[in-house]
C-alpha cells in the first residue's frame, strides 16, 4: 500500500515510524513533513489546507491510503475532497470536524446526546457574556468559538479576569475564531485523555494518555501544547473507560450519525474525571501532540492496520492487540517556548541515540541545514520510551533527553509524576 500522511509534527513523525513497521506499506511520504521524518520516510512539499492540491498530489503519486495529521485540513475540508475523489482516507468530514472547530457546536450535540460535560453559555455580543459571567461568579471558564491554536481557552480566576477575557476575544484577539464566546462552569477534578476510533457505526478505544500542559516543573507557569505525555493514564481505570463510551463517547457518535455526519477517524475526548465519573471537557478530530507519540510507541504496526480498517468501515472486525506496558515521551522545547524563542539553533548527540521498538526520539520541529539538524519551532523533539514500568520507560526517556546537545533547549523533569506517585 502506498500511503501518504499529511502533517509536520511530533505526531506526524509517530505515526510514520508506526506505518513503517507495518509490512504492508510499500511506500510512505509524509507532506510537508521534518528533518527526522525525512530519515525514515520521502518528504514532500505540498500545501496541506488546499483538498484540490492534495487530491492531485495522492493520484500522482498512486496513494492508496491518506492519513491526516491535524485538524486544519480536516476542518478545511480536505478529507471530503479525497474522499469525493475516491482515495481512501483517514480523518473526518469538515461537518464532523466541528467537535472540534466549533465549542458551540459541540455543546450542542453533548445536550442533544445527553453527555455530561460543563454547563455552559453561548454569545455572539460582549455585554450579554459578561451579564451573564456576573450571574455566575467565579471561577469561570472562557473559551472562543472557533480554532485557536489551542490558546483560546482562558480559566479565569475573578470575575474582571473573565470579562478582561471576553473583550479581549470580541476585540478579535483571536480572530474570527472569537467572534463567538462559550463561557463555561469551571470544572474540577483529574483530567485524561481517551482516544477512540470510530469509523460511524464502531466505535474502538485505542488507549488513554494523561499530558502536561504548562511549561514548568511541577506543573506551573504558562499552558502550552503539552509538555510531555504517557500512557495509560492511571486514573482512566476501566470502570471509567466504560462510562466515558456508554455516556459520553457512544451517544456522541450516534447524535452525529443521526444528524447526517457520521463520525470517521480518531476522536480525542479530553474528560475531566472527579468521584469516578468522566465529564467532557472537549472533543478534538485528530490524535493528541503530543500524546500520539506514547499512542504509537504502544501500539506498533498495528497502528496502520486499525486506522485502515477504521478509514474502510471495517470496525467491528477489529481488535487491539493490547500490551502491559507504558510509554512516556519528554518534549524538548526552544528556550522562551511557550513565549518567544530563538529557532536555528544546532542540535547534536542525535546520530548516538538508540532507536528501536521501545526507544525513538521523534522529530516535531526540526530541519536539516548543510547537514546538520536545527530547531525550527517552539516544540523541536520528543524523546520517547516504552517500558514494563512507567518508571522504566521513564528512565530510558530521560537518558535520551541527557544525551542531546542542545543549549537552546530545555524540558521538565518531572513528566509523569502524578502516575509515579
Ligand atoms: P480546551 O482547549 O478546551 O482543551 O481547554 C484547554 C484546557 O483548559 C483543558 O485541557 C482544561 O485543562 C482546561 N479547561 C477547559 N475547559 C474547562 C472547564 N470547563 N473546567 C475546567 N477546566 C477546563
Ligand atoms: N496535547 C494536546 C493536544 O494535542 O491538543
């Protein structure tokens, strides 16, 4: 099978490296791709948002198979046109898509499908926003309609932090993203990751995976993309995992199906857990960065042959070849990350790194330049590991983080610590 995958990240680098190990990819590229995926994979240069362009590119080059990374083309509609195309694909329709692309909208189908999640306003004006976060007092939650990059999520303390927050998103802080506002309970409780596959009728959990948002030991300072990530998430106990599917994701995917939008591909549901009840904090379309790559690490080649079955409707024949193991990924960051930061930096040490089935170092913002590997992003490399133990696999993560030689960069030392006790 010839495969494409559409991406540029950490978790795009996952998931080639889990495609490769499968016997039944003949040929991967990953567009637009980075420095380390280039090792493992053919790289090309192609405008990812544009459908049209895509299409083109996946018949040139005879792709059976299209995996989509992020959500931007999924929101721009890009696996619509390949599937109008008739190229298989990997990643939701642009309807679908809108559990993430749109709070609102998502409310919405929780209500229609009786998901328990935060209760909610929604506004399309500043002064009712604020009405009504006087109403409710704090602490409170606001959030822009649309895509933010993930920064459109503001927890804010007082009531003047909340209403600060809301002229800074009419005031287009965000874009068009902000020109609708969801104001939200604030939640309290243990938050986790629950990654299923759902091809519109089936729906098969793939794993859990807890991260580490903001930039600082200890879990302080400003949020992030995610700081490092493991997997299983302790907390996600089957018990829970079973009402997370019976009373948030299941009704979810039939309220979708219901309405005409059959939900196909990965869905990320974010829970905040409390009691051991889940509630939903927020759906996105697409695998977690970087939480796909302690997906991957677990899963193997496997991987392929799950997000194949899911893209062709073959669900309900499929099965996870689980693993009683645990894997942890630490994100090297550029120095100011999340804030400003230098790119261009040298990055050695990287040749001496083991790479097998349980150790690999993805690349999530790198490029080669006269040969050598430079930090081109905020978030630049993600040492990986798999062990028994979530403290072995933890152990052998750091030893890569030690070894490469990187001045401008940095990372936590602490990922993991609510699962390690
Ligand atoms: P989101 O972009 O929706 O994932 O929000 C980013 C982060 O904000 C989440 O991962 C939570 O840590 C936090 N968050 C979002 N909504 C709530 C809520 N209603 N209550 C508590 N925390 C929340
Ligand atoms: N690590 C969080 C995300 O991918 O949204």
């Amino acid at each position: 099978m010839n495969i494409l995958i559409l991406g540029s990240g950490g978790r795009e680098h996952a998931l080639a490296w889990a495609v490769m190990q499968n016997p039944k990819c003949d040929k991967l590229i990953v567009a637009p791709g980075n420095a380390g995926i280039a090792r493992i994979a053919a790289c090309a240069d192609l405008d990812i948002l544009d459908g049209g362009l895509v299409v083109t590119f996946a018949e040139e080059n005879a792709i059976d198979f299209v995996i989509v990374g992020p959500e931007a083309p999924l929101a721009a509609g890009v696996a619509d046109r390949l599937r109008e195309a008739g190229i298989l694909v990997f990643g939701p329709s642009a309807a679908a898509a809108r559990l993430e692309a749109s709070k609102s909208f998502t409310k919405e189908i929780c209500d229609a499908a009786g998901a328990p999640t935060a209760a909610y306003g929604h506004f399309t004006d500043a002064a009712s926003a604020k009405a009504h976060v006087r109403a409710q007092g704090a602490p409170i939650v606001v959030k822009a309609d649309g895509l933010a990059a993930g920064k459109g999520v503001i927890i804010a303390q007082t009531v003047a932090e909340a209403e600060a927050a809301i002229d800074d998103m009419f005031g287009g802080q965000f874009g068009a993203a902000g020109a609708e506002v969801v104001i939200e309970e604030f939640m309290e409780g243990e938050e986790a990751s629950f990654f299923v596959l759902c091809d519109g009728e089936t729906v098969l959990p793939i794993g859990t995976a807890q991260d580490h948002k903001r930039v600082g030991d200890g879990d302080t300072g400003p949020n992030t993309g995610g700081m490092g990530a493991y997997s299983p998430a302790p907390v996600l106990t089957d018990a829970v995992a079973k009402r997370a599917l019976d009373e948030i994701v299941r009704p979810t995917m039939a309220e979708m199906t219901r309405r005409g939008m059959p939900y196909r591909g990965v869905l990320y549901a974010g829970l905040m857990i409390r009691d051991g009840a889940p509630r939903l904090v927020e759906y996105n379309v697409r695998f977690g960065d970087p939480e796909a790559q302690v997906l991957m690490m677990r899963l193997g080649a496997q991987a392929m042959d799950l997000m194949h079955a899911c893209a062709e409707g073959r669900l309900r024949e499929a099965r996870v070849n689980w693993a009683d193991d645990h894997a942890i990924t630490i994100v090297l960051a550029a120095r100011g990350y999340p804030g400003a930061y230098e790119t261009g930096g040298v990055i050695g040490g990287l040749d001496a790194l083991p790479e097998t089935s349980s150790e690999m170092c993805f690349h999530a913002g790198t490029a080669e330049r006269d040969g050598r590997i430079v930090a081109t992003g905020g978030r630049v490399l993600n040492a990986t590991a798999r062990g028994a133990t979530l403290a072995e696999a933890r152990d052998r993560a750091y030893a890569m983080a030690e070894a490469i030689d990187w001045p401008g960069g940095f990372f936590r030392r602490d990922i993991g610590w609510r699962a390690l006790g």
